[in-house]
C-alpha cells in the first residue's frame, strides 16, 4: 500500500536578499498579500489537500511566523471587549487551523540543507514540501493535484512550470517525457534528468520546477550524500537528481497560476490580481486603476 502523506515541511529560512530591504528584519514569508501573509496562504492550501501536520523551517529573525500562528491573547481580548466578532474568529481561526511546530536552520545553507533539518520531525514517511514565495491560484490546490499524482505512482513528485528561455536560469529544470496519465498525455512527466539554473543554452527543456514537491523519505539520505552545488548551497535539485539514479521522479504541469511572490515584480502583481479577485473591494480597486493614466 502507497503510505499517505500527512505533513508538509516549510522551509522559510532564507535570507530574502531579492526582498531588501523589506526582509531586513521581516521574514519574507509574512509579506501581506492584500491582508494576509503569504505563508498563510500556503498553509491552507496544504490544508485544503488534506495535509494534518505543518513543519515549519525557520532561521534567525523569524519569531513573527511562529508568533502569526500562535494565540494572540491580548489581541483576542481586545477584540471580544469591543464586540468584534467577526475579526475574532478570523483571528482565532489563524491559530486554530492546523497543527504547526518549528525547527531551526541556523545558517541559510540552502533548499536541500533546509529540507534536511525537518528529517527528525518527518521521520519515514513521504511529505509534501511548500515554497511560501510560490503562491498558486487554482481551483484544487496544487499540493492536492501533486499527492493525486503521488497517490497512483508511489513516487516523488515535483511541480513543474514551463518558463521562457531568458528566466530558465532561475530555475530547477527537467529533462522528462510526457507519460499517458488517465488519457492525459500533456501533464505528467517521468523525470530523466535535472539541472539546477542552467544557461539557457544548457536547458534540457523548459519545464522548470516551482516550489512545491510531494518527496519520499529517501530525500533525506541523498541530501546527506551530495556536496554543495549552485551558490555553494546544498541545493534540492542535486539530491532529486541523485535519487533518479535509484527511484522514479514524476512531474506535474499543474493547473492553476503561480506568482513569485519572493520577487518584487512577481509580489507586485500577485498583490493586484488577489486585491481585483476579492469580493469586498475587487470593484473598487478596478475602478480605480482604470482611473489611472498610464
Ligand atoms: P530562495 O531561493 O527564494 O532563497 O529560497 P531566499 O534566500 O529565501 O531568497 P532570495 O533568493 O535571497 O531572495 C527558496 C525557499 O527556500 C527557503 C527560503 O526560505 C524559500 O522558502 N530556504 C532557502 C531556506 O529555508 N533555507 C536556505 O538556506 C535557503
């Protein structure tokens, strides 16, 4: 029988240096949305998937995500004394919403180092792994189209995205084939090879991957046998790749739009398509960009 998935590791530990100097002293992972965080995003979508249990990776200067889900006593006091009801249980419902707990990385020496320290928490079963600067729109949430997938095969799998050649160096990118998955010959892919931000030139396709991954526990092993690679940072993409040489890896051209909210132009228009898609002010900010002369 396929062992289900029941946890997804966050890591949120790195430095955000693309964000600065916004991320100086504020973790990435909590820049608003509109009025919401966008780790807070990424933890109800692995909730509505059917995730129970949240692993979150923090570092240095990280205190506001674990103190964002936790209770807000006074908060919570003051909003009950002056009868808000409403933003109380929005409130209450943050700190009720799913069991999280923490592990540290102390220095930010990458992805894969990252995934490595959840190794305890995780033990020997498959979990999902979330990139919080990736927030996807979709009808079903893209973790629980990527556990479908993991689901039918019992194998890793990775999101992928396909991506225009002047950003793939950005990027984790595969080298896969289509395979025939319930009559769908364009979506799921078996992984034949990947390479961690090639040169355009070098890319074997232009399907990279964003950041979200169903990973078996065997990751945990080929973290601990690579060296460091791009950046001098133990990097994900190696150990995926040197489980090819032993597991099948499949991809998922998933449904759905991601922003890279970790990027100011990608935060930019995250944040004005959710504030158009909301229902208390999505017409009066359509109104007003009208208005604007451009
Ligand atoms: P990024 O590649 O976006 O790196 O990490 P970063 O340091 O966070 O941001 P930039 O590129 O300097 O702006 C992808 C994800 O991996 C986590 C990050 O928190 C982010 O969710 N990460 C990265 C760690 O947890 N630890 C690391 O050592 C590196």
């Amino acid at each position: 029988m396929i062992p289900k998935v029941r946890k997804a590791v966050f890591p949120a530990a790195g430095l955000g240096t693309r964000f600065l100097p916004a991320t100086k002293a504020m973790p990435k992972e909590m820049l608003p949305l509109v009025d919401k965080p966008l780790i807070q995003y990424c933890v109800e979508e692995a909730m509505h998937s059917g995730i129970q249990d949240i692993i979150i990776v923090t570092g240095r200067g990280k205190s506001s995500i674990e103190d964002h889900f936790d209770v807000s006593f006074e908060l919570e006091q003051l909003l009950e004394s002056k009868n808000k009801t409403d933003m109380l249980s929005m409130v209450r419902s943050i700190s009720d919403m799913i069991d999280v707990c923490y592990i540290r990385q102390k220095e930010a020496l990458g992805l894969g180092h990252a995934v490595l320290r959840a190794k305890d928490l995780v033990g020997n079963e498959p979990f999902a792994t979330v990139l919080s600067d990736d927030v996807i729109a979709s009808d079903v949430p893209c973790i629980r189209q990527l556990l479908d997938i993991y689901e039918y095969y019992g194998a890793s799998v990775v999101a992928l995205m396909e991506v225009p050649p002047d950003q793939i160096s950005s990027y984790g990118v595969v080298d896969a084939e289509p395979v025939s998955h319930n009559g769908n010959e364009h979506r799921v892919f078996r992984i034949r090879n990947m390479v961690e931000k090639p040169k355009p030139s070098d890319a074997p396709s232009n399907l990279a991957i964003i950041g979200r991954y169903i990973l078996t526990p065997e990751i945990f092993t080929c973290i601990e046998s690579i060296e460091p690679g791009a950046g001098g940072e133990l990097q994900l993409t190696d150990a995926l790749k040197y489980m090819l040489r032993s597991r099948p890896i499949y991809g998922l051209k998933f449904d759905g739009k991601r922003y890279d909210a970790g990027d100011k132009l990608g935060f930019l228009k995250a944040t004005v398509e959710f504030a158009l898609n909301r229902h208390d002010m999505g017409d009066a900010f359509r109104t007003y960009l009208k208005g604007l002369t451009l």
